[in-house]
C-alpha cells in the first residue's frame, strides 16, 4: 500500500470581530494559501518540501512578512481526505487555539 503524503496549509486572514505503515515515506509541504492580496503578506516556508517516514520528528520554519494584526490558520490534508484544522494563531499575542486531534506538544 502506498503512503498518503498529508498537505499542509497555511491560512492567513484579516482579523475581525469576531495509517499507513510507519515504514513509508511521508511527505510534508506548507503552502501559503487563501492569504488577502490587499495586505501583501510575504510568506517564506523553509525548507519548501521535507519528506521523512512516519513517525519522525521534523521541523519546518515559516516566516509571514508585513504580518498585522492576523490570524493564521494552520490545516493538515492527506491527499483523498478532508483538511484538518491544526492550529490558529494572532500576531497579537493571543494564545493559540489547537484543533480536537492536534496539540501543543506535537507544533
């Protein structure tokens, strides 16, 4: 059986008021999507594609440019699945909000 390779997205938004076999090679990508084009965010992933088998730890850096008073959205989508929702986090120093399968420990 081949493995699902999850997607990662990264969302940013305008702040308003409001089982594979762990053997198998995993791959790993952060995309900037769904960004406002009128606040002209300047998103950097490195590296911009990791692959590593399941189970393994990895780390991937993000940086968001003229980033103001925004959420990020973070979502997880294996291909052939609906997208989770991992992570929402506020440039304005509000605690981060995980989704119910995801935690603190694991971002």
């Amino acid at each position: 059986m081949k493995a699902l390779s999850p997607l990662f997205i990264l969302h940013s938004v305008h702040h308003s008021a409001d089982h594979t076999d762990n053997m198998l090679p995993t791959l790993c990508v952060l995309l900037p999507a769904l960004a406002w084009v009128s606040s002209q965010k300047v998103l950097t992933q490195t590296p911009s594609v990791l692959t590593e088998q399941q189970g393994k730890t990895i780390s991937m850096d993000c940086n968001i440019a003229k980033h103001e008073s925004h959420w990020v959205h973070w979502y997880k989508q294996i291909p052939q699945s609906a997208p989770q929702f991992v992570l929402r986090s506020d440039s304005g120093g509000s605690p981060d909000y995980y989704g119910t399968v995801f935690s603190s420990s694991r971002f």
